[in-house]
C-alpha cells in the first residue's frame, strides 16, 4: 500500500500517514485477520495499480500487472466485474504513457487480457457459474424481486400505461438499484456501527474511527481546491466499487465494498496531515490545546475499537465465528476409536470444514470419500458425508438405535438426559436488560454443542 500510494502521489509522507491509517483500519483489520477473499483481492488489485501506473514499462512489468488483475478475478464472485472495470480505470489514468508503447507491446498486453478472461467467459457460459451469480444481483436475486412483485401486485387494477412506466421489472429494479447506491453512502455503516453481520463486523463500531469523518472530508475537499491529479483516480475507484456492489441484493456490504478502503484511506490520511500542519501553525495555546484535544479524540477512539476487538467480539459473537469448532474437535479426536460413525445434526449447523481443519483430515481421503448434495438455487451444494461423518436432519426415534455412533445435536433438539455424554459450552457472557427504570445484570452461558450416545 506504501508503494502503491508514493507511486500515484509522488508524496512520500503521504504514504507514510496512509500505511499507518491502513495498518490500525478496523476494516482492514477484520477482513485481513480472518483472511477473507475480498483481502486477497485487494493486494492484488494494488500490486496490479502499481505495476501499471507510472514510469516506463517493460513489457514483463505489463504483463504482471495485467496478471494481477487476471488473477484478481477469480479470487472473489464480485471481482468478475470489479476487476475489468479497475483495469480500465488504470489504463485510462495512465492513457498518455500508453500510447507511448510499441504496438507489440500493446498486443502482448490485448493477448494475455484475452486470454486470462477465457476461463470466466467459460464458467458464464457453465450453468453453476451462472447460478452462483444469479442468486446476487439484483436483477435476478429471488430475494429482490419477491418484494418488487408484491409492489407491482397492488397496481394491477390500475392503467396499463401506468403499471409498465412506473412499476414494470425493469423500473423497479432500477428504483432499487437507486436506493443500493444511496445506501452506501451509510454514516452509521463507515463511522457508528458498521455491518451488524457477525462475520463482517463487530456490532459497535464503524468500518473507519469516527474522528476520519473530519479527516477524510478535510482530505477530500483540498484535494479538489489544490487540484492534486491523482484525486480523479480515486474518485473513480469508489464510483466503480459503488456502482458495481449496488448491482447486488444486500447494500451496504461490508465484504463487497471492501475495496473502498483504498481511497478513504489516502482522503483520509491527506485530510490528517492537513490538520496537524493547520494545527502547528497557530499560535502556540491554541496549538496546544487543539493538538491535546485531537490526541485524546484519537486515542479515545483506537482504544475503544481496540477494547471491543478483542474482549467483547471474541464472546458476543462466539456463535458466528463457531468459536467451540476446536473443542468439539478436540473430543472426536480423543474418542476417535470409539464410534464408527459420528452424525452432525444439520440445525447444529457446523461446517464441515471446521471438521476437516481442526482433525487435520486427509484431503486425498475426503476427496474419495465425499458426498455432495444436488446444487441449489445459487449453485451451492452441500456436503452430506465423508468417511465416517454425516450431515443430516437426526430422528431420535430412529437413530437412537444405532451403536458406536457420536450425535452431535443443539440443546433445543437433544434427547433424554441419559444418552447424553457431554456438552459443550460458549464463553459465558453478561447480560444487562432494562425493566421500567431498573437495570438487571446476569450472566448466562449457551449451550453450543450436545453430544450423544447410546450406552
């Protein structure tokens, strides 16, 4: 990131200030924790943005930048479109130097493009491609359209002129592709809270600290007022992130607007060296005293992000993140001679790669093994078995019979309390309600797991 935004600025301190906003981004930290796609996905994007912009070009330094671009396009469902239109972008900024190139050159470049986008255009044309994306955009997302049928369903005694200009298919879609891209202009979602998704974020705090607010409006509006040259790209870069992810079902989406980091980030930190420069211009109390004021503003906000991080999210959201995986894990291990069989009741909803992860099972011995139901709606299938594991709805009546076999069940569908052998329990967490006018404060630990036998 450092490289990539000395490269587009020419600013050295500018990229300094940037790597540190990224370094300590509550966004960028979450998602590059847990190593989502949309991580992966953006490191190239930058490490494609660098080698392409600025400076002459061999014709290695294209073709890798290029490729990272390529690559980019299969690390994530979104990037099928992100990616192209990122390209472009950068072509487009760097047009000028372009056009300098050899004509072989440039037809090195057309031929790897080309040929890196045969595999996708081949997965279009497949019919689980198309599924998978179906289920997503708006356009054809069962979840989108129910809604707008219903609307249109109201308007059926009214004219037909009248029902095809203001509530056909395509108008609607169109007025709710409107609201996606108004959407992402959430405050509450980049500086309050955040995506209240367990998985996406953590629940009491936004996807930037609240004093960026400040800088990334301060940043933004110098940028324009000093006319610096590579605010444009940026500027577009968020355009194509926004209009790109408002094409989907959910808006806003933490993991498929991820990449609007990058110019929030660089506004932001170009706002904050704007503001200390202002600040260590003034008279020396005022100075002082802003600077002490700003510091603790600052402070306050790491810490708090910090202290939510790292000891609420752990417990808040144990359930999301199947904190007990492990532990679980760790019992069929330990027991794993005793049972020929262990079911994995589907309401428990453990995935089967928490299994394969935690019991370092052999990958050549699931491959041969598994079992896979018919693909869905969104061209997901689900796992029903491999080896001595399987995946189904658990019938007491019928499968109690069964011996050497491990149920792992919720609390909410065990059976009687003799056949259970253990269970397995998320961090205790506290609990604080309100009734009328009195607080009430309690601790309750959940149940995650129920394991069963019949002895």
């Amino acid at each position: 990131f450092y490289f990539f935004v000395r490269r587009l600025t020419r600013n050295t301190t500018l990229a300094l200030v940037s790597m540190l906003l990224l370094a300590i981004n509550p966004w960028h930290l979450h998602y590059g924790r847990a190593t989502f796609e949309v991580s992966v996905a953006l490191f190239l994007f930058l490490l494609g943005s660098f080698l392409l912009i600025g400076g002459k070009k061999s014709i290695l330094v294209s073709i890798l930048g290029v490729g990272c671009f390529i690559v980019a396009l299969y690390t994530y469902n979104l990037t099928r479109l992100l990616s192209p239109a990122l390209l472009l972008l950068v072509f487009s900024y760097n047009i000028r130097e372009w056009k300098k190139v050899a004509l072989v050159h440039k037809g090195i470049i057309t031929g790897t493009i080309i040929v890196g986008f045969i595999p996708l255009l081949l997965s279009i044309l497949n019919p689980e491609g198309v599924h998978s994306a179906s289920g997503t955009l708006i356009t054809s997302s069962a979840a989108i359209q129910a809604p707008l049928l219903e609307l249109r369903s109201y308007m059926i005694g009214t004219p037909v002129l009248f029902q095809k200009l203001f509530f056909s298919q395509f108008t609607l879609t169109g007025w709710e592709y409107i609201r996606h891209i108004i959407a992402y202009g959430s405050f509450d979602f980049y500086f309050l809270n955040g995506s209240l998704h367990g998985n996406h974020g953590i629940g009491n705090f936004g996807q930037f600290y609240l004093f960026e607010v400040l800088t990334i409006l301060t940043g933004l509006v110098l940028a324009f007022i000093k006319k610096e040259k590579w605010r444009s790209f940026l500027i577009f870069w968020g355009i194509i992130v926004v209009a790109i992810c408002a094409l989907t079902r959910e808006a806003p989406h933490a993991t498929r607007s991820f990449f609007l980091i990058l110019p929030f980030i660089i506004f932001s930190a170009y706002g904050l060296i704007v503001i200390l420069k202002l600040i260590s211009n003034m008279p020396r109390k005022i100075g002082v005293l802003s600077g002490l004021f700003i510091c603790v503003f600052c402070s306050y906000n790491i810490v708090y992000y910090f202290s939510s991080y790292y000891e609420r999210f752990p417990i808040f959201y144990a359930k999301s993140w199947r904190s007990e995986d492990r532990v679980l894990s760790d019992f069929i291990k330990d027991h794993n001679m005793k049972y020929e069989k262990v079911v994995v009741d589907e309401a428990a909803g453990i995935p089967y790669t928490s299994l394969l992860y935690y019991l370092g099972y052999s990958p050549e011995d699931f491959q041969k093994t598994v079992q896979r139901e018919k693909d869905d709606s969104e061209g997901f299938s689900k796992v029903k078995s491999f080896g001595k594991f399987e995946f189904r709805k658990i019938d007491w009546n019928i499968d109690l019979a069964s011996d050497k076999t491990l149920f792992i069940t919720t609390f909410e569908n065990r059976p009687e309390e003799k056949y259970i052998v253990d269970k397995i329990l998320y961090p205790q967490r506290p609990v604080v309600i309100n009734i009328g006018q009195e607080i009430h404060q309690f601790p309750v630990t959940d149940v995650a797991y129920v394991l069963v036998e019949k002895k």
